[in-house]
C-alpha cells in the first residue's frame, strides 16, 4: 500500500537574521546546488521517484504532476513576498485563478467586480454559471453595493482586483475582508498588477491572493505561469491544491526555473517601471492630446487616498491614458509608436501599448478612447518622446514640446 509523503522542510535558513525580502530572493533563499556547489540550483526534471523498502516515499515526492522541488522552491519565495502560509504554481494566471472558483461548490454566489482582468471576467459569466455558481458582478470600488450583494448562507466568495485592469480602480481590501467574513465568505485578490512590492493583500484580510505570474513576477515575457498564495493551509486551500493536482495544472520545471529567475530581480524592476510610470503620468496629464490620465499615484485619481494607504512604496507600472479624438485617434496614436511595443499583456521590462477596447470586443466596460500602457525600465524620457510624437501625430497637434 503506498504511504502518504512527507512534506520536506522548506524553511530558509538565512530568514532568521532579518534580511530583507530582496535580499532573500536576489539570492534565491540563499539556495545553491550542493553537488556542485553553483550558486544557482539546479532543474528538478524528474516525473516518478523511488519508493523506500517500505513503499514509502520518504523523500516528499511521488510524480511530477502534483508536485515538483524547482517548483516547491519558487512557491516558497512567492510565500515570503506575500507573508502567506503556502503558495502553488500553476500554468496559467487564468488555471490560478479559476482553481479557486472550481473549489467552491454548485449553487454557492460568488461576488465579483464589474472591471476585471477580461478573460476570467468572460469565463466567470460564461463557463463559471454553466458549472452552477450563481456570479454576481458588482462596483468593486463599491463597499456598500458590495455589502448590499451578499446572500446570507450563499455567498461563498468575493473576488476583488485591485488596481483594476485597465481602469485601474482601487477597492478597500480590508472593508471587502471584513464584508466577506461576516458573511462567512472567502475575500480572493488578484493583486498582479499592484504585484506584492507593493501590497501583501493577506496583511489587509484577504484569504487568498492571485497573480498572473506571466506578468511582473517573471518580468521578461517569456514565461506563462499563474500563482496563488494562501493565509491558511485549510481544507479550502487543499481543494485547491487537489484540483491542480487531478487537472493537471502545475507548472513546468523549467518554466518554474525562468521564474525564479525573473524573480531574483522583482524589487528593482518593479520599482523602475513604476517611478517610470508615475513620471509618465505626471507628464501626459498636462499633454495637449490627452483627456484624461488614469493612474492611482495622481492626487486627481478618486481613489489615490486609499491606494497611498493600501499600497506601501509605490502605485505601480501599469497607466491608461484617454486620447483626445477618440477611438480614431487612440487607434491612430498606438499605430505610430516606434519604441513602445504595440502588443497584449504587462509588466515586462519592455514597455508595451494596446488599445484594450479592440481586443476585449463587445460588452466591453473599457471606454474606446483608452490606451493602456505597461511601462518598462528604458529610459523615461525616450518613452515619452516617443508616445509624444504618436500622440500629436495622431490628433494633429503640433511638434512643439511642452
């Protein structure tokens, strides 16, 4: 009869002197390959382990598809960074995401916010009520529409992004934890975009926290993977575990090992983006072809008192401005950058500009006038030389710089 494994230790040893978490990740938990004595650990590849005399498995590991080492040791640095009690991998942000709802039970309602990441938001209308969960889409921004919505003995979970792709909206983490405990709920988080430099969302209430892995965690476009982060190994958070297990979600070895990588560099990527995006913002609010500039580090943006509160160090790399002329014009100003990368997705250290409208279609919430733009580490002043020249260009104004 096979025997349960035990779990290894994943205690990093230099975390008891009080390095900082980008010291501890730099240095990947201080890990190296104690074969060779590399300051860089090696790939995990194996799918099947030897079992002990006694059918046991005492070295953790059974098969590839529900657990892997290099895995286990990129999970355990995204635990730190969130201050959580575990963490998994997952192959996707959406796998990472829609395991949680996949957890939950049919007929059990599930608030989430209008303004969300477009894919889960067309899977959670689509797919998630076929599946039999009642989904509610409410103002997430909203604490009270969010209170009015809970269903006494129903409400199972709510779902909350923040800053919100690609309004970039904030939602009062702490109020929507204590809403949803109240109603014996579960408060989920996609924080990828805030990204956990910035804010720790299980600090504020929230019971689990997603990321889009693929974006700012690994940073270098290279990499599709999604993650969660937990503040209790309960009976939940092993469901969750059970399905990426019997689905078969995991992420890969090698993609775990990019991740890492990208990792090692987190704290001083994100936060040049993010000055660089914060200086971005600055700049195109006083620009001639500009409506309006949407980031929540602008003292004009409705939310900025609670995202200062909520988000520690800074407001992140992500911004959306809306071009005077409209959609024409937004189309037009996209059409003619020359270093910004007209392209999908966010937080690589390339800059990159899309107009998001077009690419989420009808039903959209996105206004069709709005570009959103990931900034990246180059140069601040070539980034906005070039989105300039594309702005004026497109609604006709004039070469003369500000």
């Amino acid at each position: 009869m096979a025997r349960t494994p035990k779990t290894p230790s994943k205690k990093p040893a230099p975390a008891k002197t009080g390095w900082s978490k980008r010291t501890l990740t730099a240095q990947a938990m201080g890990g190296i390959d104690e074969e060779t004595r590399g300051v860089v650990r090696p790939i995990h590849v194996a799918t099947t382990f030897i079992r002990d005399p006694d059918n046991a498995y005492s070295s953790g590991f059974i098969y590839g598809r529900p657990d892997n080492e290099t895995v286990r040791e990129t999970e355990a640095i995204i635990a730190m960074w969130e201050d959580a009690k575990a963490a998994m991998l997952f192959s996707s942000g959406m796998a990472a995401a829609t395991s949680i709802f996949l957890a939950l039970n049919p007929g059990d309602h599930v608030i989430a916010p209008k303004v969300m990441y477009w894919s889960l938001r067309n899977w959670l209308k689509n797919d998630a009520v076929r599946l039999g969960l009642n989904v509610e889409f409410v103002d997430g921004t909203d604490t009270a529409a969010v209170k009015a919505a809970v269903r006494k003995g129903q409400t199972k979970l709510i779902w909350a992004e923040t800053p919100s792709n690609p309004m970039w909206s904030v939602a009062d983490l702490s109020a929507l934890a204590d809403i949803a405990h109240k109603a014996g709920a579960r408060l989920a988080v996609d924080s990828t975009c805030a990204t956990p430099v910035f804010s720790q969302p299980l600090t504020l209430g929230a019971d689990i926290v997603m990321h889009a892995a693929t974006k700012s965690m690994n940073g270098h476009s290279d990499v599709v993977a999604g993650a969660l982060a937990t503040a209790k190994d309960d009976e939940f958070w092993q469901r969750i575990a059970a399905n990426r297990k019997n689905l078969g979600a995991i992420l890969g070895p090698f993609e775990a090992f990019l991740l890492m990588r990208g990792l090692r560099t987190l704290d001083l990527r994100v936060r040049a983006a993010s000055a660089n995006a914060m200086e971005l913002a600055k700049r195109f609010s006083e620009h001639p072809s500009v409506a309006e500039v949407l980031y929540p580090g602008l003292p004009s943006h409705p939310q900025y008192q609670l995202a200062k509160k909520q988000m520690k160090g800074g407001f992140g790399h992500m911004l959306s401005v809306r071009v005077k002329g409209g959609e024409a014009s937004a189309v037009a100003t996209a059409a003619a950058v020359e270093l910004w990368k007209r392209a999908t997705s966010l937080g690589g250290v390339e800059s990159l500009i899309e107009h998001r409208a077009s690419i989420e279609g009808e039903g959209t919430p996105c206004p069709p006038d709005l570009l959103r733009l990931s900034a990246g580490i180059e140069d601040v002043d070539d980034l906005y030389a070039d989105l300039d020249q594309a702005l004026r260009r497109a609604t006709g104004r004039s070469n003369r710089k500000k």
